[in-house]
C-alpha cells in the first residue's frame, strides 16, 4: 500500500471512525504525500511499497480498516479511523497510534494534533470523572458561582506544619480549597503523611470555625504502586481529594488509578503540557489532552488563565472552554468542550491557574463563567496583611463580581480588597 492509497477525499466517516484533525508541513515531499504517511504510519501502513506478507486476503482487510484521509483545507487535513484500530478502554495504544511515530517521520516538517473526536462505542468504554462539575459543587454544597483555591506558596521549603498553617489560614480567610503544588511530594524537610495528616487536621478546624466545606488536595504523583498507596493513605485520613500531575505521570497510570476507584476526586494538573502543546505547529494541542484527560476521568483540569503568567492565549482558554464542535457527534446541541454532553461522561471542571489576583476576577468570570475554579498562588499569599486578608479579597472580588458590582466600589466597604487593588491595580 502506497501512501497516496490513504488519500481518499470522497470517504465520508461512519459514526463509529475516531476523526484526527492535523496541521502538517510537508518536508521534502507533496503535500499529499505528506498527509498520506501521517494516515499510514498512524494505521496499518509501512514505508515500502510492498511487502511479502502482504496477500490479497490481507491487502483487502487492510483496505478495509485503514485510516483516510477525508479533507484537506490548506495546511489541517482530517483523518479517519475505523474502530477496529483500536483496543477499547486502552488510551496507552490509542495514543500510540494517533499521535506515536508520525511525530518523527521525515516526510513532516511540522505536524500538530489538533483535535480529536471519538465515537460512542470508545467513549462509553471509557469510565470518565466519577464526580465531575454537579458532584463536586454537591459535596461544597456551592450552587453556581465560582469556586475559589489556592496553591500553598512558597512552591518548595515549607516544613508539613507551617505548610498546614498556610492552608489554615486561607480557609479561615474564605477559600474554598487549597493544594500542593505540582512538585511537591515526598520531600525530607515536607514528608508526605505527616503533611497529609497535620493539613486535614487544619482542615476540621477551618470547618468547625467558618461552618464552610474545606478541601485540601495533596499531591500524590509519584510512581504507579506508591501513588496508589499514597491515594489509600489519603483515603484512610479522611480526605476527599487528591491531585496528580496527569502529563508526567501518564496516561496509563492515570488509568491505573480512575479505575481502582478510590471514590477520590481527582484533581488534574497539567505540569508539561507545554512540552506537546506550545509549538503551535508541532505536538499535541491543549484542547487533545483536555479530551483524553476527561474521557479516563478527572474530575477539574487545569486549561490555564488567559489572564494570569503562564502561556496560554486568550484563545487557547477559550477553546477548551467555549469551541464549538464543527462537526457534532457527541449530542446536538452545542456545548463546551468540558462540559459537552458525552453519553455517560460527566462533565469537566475548569480550573484557571498562574498568575492570578483578586483584581482579574471580573475578567476571568467574563471570559470563562461560573464553572470554573479560580486559583490563586502568591494573588492570595502576597497580600500585603498576609495569606488570611488575602483570601478574603478573593471571596469579596468573587461576591463582587456576582452582585455585578465594580471592584473599586465594593472595596470602599471592604479593606481586604481595598489593599489589594493598592497592590495589583
């Protein structure tokens, strides 16, 4: 099979073909050329023109189950895949295959997965959040406005209980969850179980004081079976969350782990995801990883700020919480990305984080509504009265901004924020 056998733009995909959406550079070769290799290497394909093993019974199968194809639109083709391609339930082997060897082919300059669209049959293979956006605004028992957190700051040196006095004080001050941050684990000067366990203590106490739910998600990435232990661990102390940096880790391991089923939310950080994400020409888009991170089953994702620090164009955000699917196969309505309707998968919180303060509240709500979780690092813990006052700037931007009220003149009333716009503004 030649490369120019997987160019077939009469193909109409079934409902049951798993479509590719690509940006390709051509390298050396036609375009079409190019496009053909990507659709062969990604399926049943190889480089030579021939093969011995390749009979007439086998060529008719391969034809058969082969990728195509369909369109081409300037630099983005999409390709379809039969379903027969693929192990159900097995991301590893799906991932493999569209978005493997195709990177490192020399017929491509530059190649970049766009999205991807699954079919009923793979999705429902899949388990998906086990809470999602209504089970975990069930558990804060917070209807519909925006949920608030923090990152303990600094991101490394604190010992297990002054981290613990950090996440007291931002409870206490108004924030609805705090979290490690993305490297911290097992360190010798923050040791794992006396953090878990000296934190949550805080946690109760916070309760007892604000008669608020409090959550404290402890990071616990690590390899395979420790991670495990570690998700038990928290379990056993009476948590209700973990976190796990989903890009590191894995997406077998991250498998491993939605289906023990813990009845743990899981908190998906997204640490090296600019790694596959930033070239906007080359790699693996944000809105992929987002899909295949929800269909395993993450129950709130990082997707950046547009806003805030890190990377991420107001565009990128917004496509993962706002894009339109051009071509609907999961329900007819148009939903968000995160929020879509896909069969048995519950929907996806957002979570916006880098680089946030209380002052970029409004515009953040504007841009990605109610359904997100906003959190702030050093916007709650470089307030000028400290972590405690900082929070509470953050719970009054957010009251603020669902009353449709200014920031400015809501902190005539209120000091906290007052101090904060005198920082940030």
């Amino acid at each position: 099979m030649k490369y120019k056998d997987f160019i077939d733009l009469k193909y109409r995909p079934s409902k049951n073909d798993l479509i590719c959406s690509f940006y390709i550079e051509p390298n050396k070769v036609s375009f079409k050329e190019a496009a053909g290799a990507v659709a062969s290497e990604s399926s049943v394909g190889t480089w030579t023109k021939s093969l011995s093993t390749e009979t007439k019974e086998v060529l008719k199968f391969l034809h058969k189950i082969q990728a195509r194809v369909f369109e081409i639109d300037g630099n983005y083709i999409k390709i379809a895949y039969p379903l027969e391609l693929f192990e159900l339930g097995n991301m590893p082997q799906i991932m493999s295959s569209i978005a493997g060897n195709i990177f490192g082919m020399k017929a491509v300059k530059n190649l970049r997965l766009q999205d991807v669209e699954f079919p009923k049959k793979m999705i429902n293979s899949f388990k998906g959040p086990k809470y999602g956006i209504e089970g975990i605004r069930k558990i804060l028992k917070i209807k519909d406005r925006p949920i608030c957190g923090t990152i303990i700051k600094p991101k490394l040196g604190l010992n297990a209980k002054q981290h613990a006095k950090v996440a007291y004080d931002a409870w206490v001050g108004g924030i609805e969850i705090v979290k490690d941050d993305e490297n911290l684990s097992n360190a010798k000067f923050n040791n794992f179980k006396e953090r878990v366990i000296e934190t949550l203590k805080m946690r109760d106490k916070a309760e007892k004081e604000t008669k608020e739910i409090k959550i404290y998600m402890p990071n616990i990435t690590s390899e395979t079976n420790e991670m495990l232990k570690r998700a038990e661990f928290v379990k056993k102390n009476n948590g209700e969350y973990v976190m796990l940096d989903i890009i590191t880790l894995g997406w077998s391991a991250l498998q491993t782990f939605r289906n023990k089923d813990f009845n743990l939310i899981l908190h998906a950080h997204r640490a090296g995801y600019a790694a596959l994400a930033r070239n906007k020409k080359h790699g693996i888009s944000m809105l992929t990883i987002a899909k295949i991170a929800r269909l395993i089953g993450v129950d709130q994702l990082h997707i950046g700020t547009a806003v805030g620090k890190m990377e991420g164009s107001k565009k990128e955000v917004m496509d993962l919480e706002e894009e339109i699917e051009k071509e609907i196969i999961y329900s007819n309505k148009s939903e968000h990305i995160l929020e879509q309707k896909w069969y048995n998968i519950k929907p996806v919180f957002a979570v916006a984080s880098g680089g946030l303060h209380p002052l970029l509240v409004p515009k953040l709500n504007k841009i990605l509504g109610n359904n997100v979780i906003m959190q702030f690092g050093g916007g709650c813990h470089a307030h000028p009265q400290g972590t405690k006052a900082g929070a509470k700037a953050i719970r009054q931007a957010i009251d603020a901004t669902m009353q449709r009220i200014p920031l400015k003149e809501y902190s005539k009333k209120h000091e906290e924020l007052k101090m904060a716009i005198e920082k940030w503004g």
